[in-house]
C-alpha cells in the first residue's frame, strides 16, 4: 500500500512491487497475473475483515456505524482503496451482504418483486449508502460514525417505507 500513496495502482509497475516486496517477479506472477490483481486481494481482505465486525449487527444503522467506524480507523487505506478504482468492488460485495442478510423485507402489497427487482433496490441503496461514506471521507470524517449510521438509516427506511407501501390508484 505505501507505493499507492503517491501512485495509482495503473501506474505501478510489477518490478516496482517486486523490489518493494522483495520477491522476484515469478514469484508475483505465481500469485497474481496484474498489479490491479493485488490490489483486488487486498480490498478483498480488508472486505473480510469489515464484514466481519457486521456479522453481529442487526439494523441498517448499526450496520453503518460499525462500518464507519472501522472506517474511519482504517482512513488512509480507504482513500487509497477508493482512489484506485475499487468501489464498484466495495458496491458489489455490500449488495451481496444486502441481500443475503436482508434487514428490511422489500415487498410491495400491490405488486410482487422480482428478484431483480430487489437486487436492484438494494443496488440504489448500497450506491447511496457508499455516496455518503465516501462524502463522509473525504471530508475529513466531522460527523461521528452514529450520525453517518442515523442519516444512512434514515434514507434507507424512507426509501423502502415508500416502496413498501401501497400507491393509492
């Protein structure tokens, strides 16, 4: 991770890694084919490791806050993490704790919802959930993790209230 603190990960070379890491480039290529690879396992292990500290929570704002909070102890790697192109990893992973721990029931009493249809709610939801992350972030974190967790789950129970409930024709 040092050298991605002044470098995108496009611009590192696998000698670059190589030297850093002090193994030789069979040794890289035994393991991993691109330097974006490496970086894909480390955001992997960092997911992990988050998600872990999830697996005890039971609400969308408990969910936000531990996630906060870990970011926020884990700052300068998320920055880094975030400024090498792997959020849509992030997205794709929180979209799939999403709908395997299902927190909310998405269901409309007017139409039923495909599968999905639900994945696609939960999309919208981790993409915006991730928006204000990021936004929380990147402006040096003044908000506490519990106020991140409240407006989080305040949108989100907003959101499926109006899905969830039947539109007067």
């Amino acid at each position: 991770m040092l050298i991605l603190q002044t470098k995108k990960i496009y611009e590192v070379s696998v000698s670059e890694i190589c030297n850093k890491a002090k193994i030789n480039r069979n040794t890289f290529y035994a393991h991993f084919a691109t330097p974006e690879k490496v970086l894909e396992e480390i955001a992997d292990e960092y997911i992990a490791e988050e998600r872990n500290l999830l697996d005890s929570c039971t609400t969308t704002k408990e969910i936000v806050i531990a996630a906060c909070r870990y970011i926020k102890a884990h700052a300068k790697e998320n920055i880094i993490l975030l400024s090498n192109g792997v959020e849509k990893q992030f997205i794709e992973k929180g979209v799939d704790y999403s709908i395997a721990a299902p927190i909310y029931v998405i269901e409309n009493k007017k139409q039923q919802l495909s599968p999905k249809q639900i994945k696609m709610i939960n999309t919208y939801i981790v993409n915006g959930a991730v928006a204000i992350i990021k936004e929380w972030l990147y402006s040096e974190m003044k908000e506490s993790p519990e106020e991140i967790g409240e407006m989080v789950d305040f949108i989100t129970s907003s959101l499926i209230a109006g899905i969830t409930s039947p539109k007067n024709s």
